[in-house]
C-alpha cells in the first residue's frame, strides 16, 4: 500500500474522521484528505506530528508501506532516514551471519568427510599382535611356539630326559594363555611387555580390517553438513534485498 492508504487505514482502525484526525495532527482536513489520496507528500514535521496522533514510532508507522514508496517519497524524512539506514545495517549483519554460518558448515563438513574417507580417526587397518603366555625371565622369547624344538634340544644337550620332557611339555601347554592386541601402530614384528611373574612376547600377526562404519557415518555427516553450507549460500543469494 501507499503511504496515504496506511495513514487512511490506522484512521479508520482508531475510528477517527478526517476532521479529527486532522485536529490531532495539526493541519487542514483538505491536506489531510490530500495526504490519504496521495496528492501529497509530508514534511518532516508533518510526519512527525502523524507518528505522534497515532503514538506510533516509524517502524510500526510505515508497516505494510510499499518499500519503493519509503526508500522514494518518504526517504528525504529525516525519521524516515534513519530507519532505513538502521534497516539496512540490520539486513547485512544477518547476511553475514549466514555466511559465515554457511562458510562455517561447509569447512565442518569437507572436514568431516576427508577423515571419514582416509579414516584418520578410525583407521580400517589395524596391526594384530598375539601372545601365547606368560614366559619366565630365563626363556626364550618363543618358548611356547617353539617348546617341542627347545625340549629336544635339552634332551639332545642331556640337560633332561624323555620323561621331564613330556612333563615340561604339559606345563608348557598348562601355561598356554593367549592375549591378543589389535592397535593402530605398528611397534615391530615383535615387543616385549613386562608382566607379573615374567613378560609377554607379542608377535605381529597379520593386519584386521575394522568395521567401516564409523567412517560411511563421518562422510555421510559430511557431505549433509557440505550441502546445508552450499544450500545456505544459494538460500542467501536468492533472498538478499538489501540495497545500498
């Protein structure tokens, strides 16, 4: 609506006649009728003194005003002015809110999806490490892979006889108790860890592949996060109105 049809409608909602109205602003009921018809336009101290016999300040004054009329007929309106200047500042702040937003979900997302697809946080091959047992501080790291070999060799050497032999070979494979690691980091093809009562050997083993599917849920997050941003800037693009 134009300026005069916002004037002639907060008059009617306050059931006011023009000669009232008019009273209530100051001026003739002519230019009154003029200013409804939009056969003129106000000054600044007639604009004032509308504002001030509707109690309105110009924001709620000039709602529903078509913008071309107030950034035209009634933009040289000091009050006028500074409203749409203030209007102004208002719109680029939220546009760049929502870049920086659509900015701040794009980088998340192509952040999101890289460290899905090269797996920085869930890596897919992993390094298997297994142990067989606890081994005692004078034996060998491969005692129980290779305790048929070593008793042979002490029979050979006749440090024992057939008899201990079949009884440490029992014990050997009564201690038998095998630990496994599965980590991220390759340490060797074999580490020691000290451990109650003597230390574990672990041997590599093979590589594992872990379960993908934290990181299909970090590309998925990501190219969803991507997309907001990108929509973001297409939805910004469309809808920017501000005029400077």
């Amino acid at each position: 609506m134009n300026f005069g049809e916002r004037i002639k409608q907060l008059r009617t909602e306050r059931n006011m006649t023009q000669p009232q109205l008019a009273e209530a602003i100051g001026i003739e009921q002519s230019y009154l009728s003029k200013l409804e018809n939009d056969k003129s336009v106000p000054s600044p101290d007639i604009f004032q003194a509308i504002m001030r016999a509707f109690g309105l300040q110009v924001e709620a004054l000039l709602a529903g005003v078509d913008d071309n009329i107030v950034r035209g007929e009634l933009k040289q309106i000091p009050e006028v002015a500074e409203y749409l200047k203030k209007s102004m500042l208002a719109k680029v702040h939220s546009i760049k809110r929502w870049l920086f937003t659509s900015a701040a979900a794009c980088v998340l997302g192509l952040t999101l999806f890289v460290a899905g697809y090269k797996s920085f946080l869930f890596p897919i091959e992993l390094n298997d490490y297994i142990s067989y047992g606890i081994e005692l501080p004078d034996e060998p790291s491969n005692i129980f892979e290779e305790s048929l070999l070593y008793l042979n060799k002490r029979v050979s050497a006749g440090e024992i006889d057939e008899r201990q032999r079949e009884k440490l070979a029992l014990e050997y494979a009564k201690r038998q108790q095998i630990d496994t690691i599965v980590t991220n980091k390759f340490s060797g093809h074999y580490f020691t860890v000290p451990v109650e009562g003597g230390k574990r050997t672990y041997k590599f083993s093979g590589t594992v592949y872990a379960d993908n599917m934290p990181n299909r849920v970090f590309m998925l997050a990501g190219l969803l996060f991507t997309f907001a941003g990108l929509f973001g800037f297409f939805v910004e693009y469309r809808l920017r109105g501000v005029k400077l």
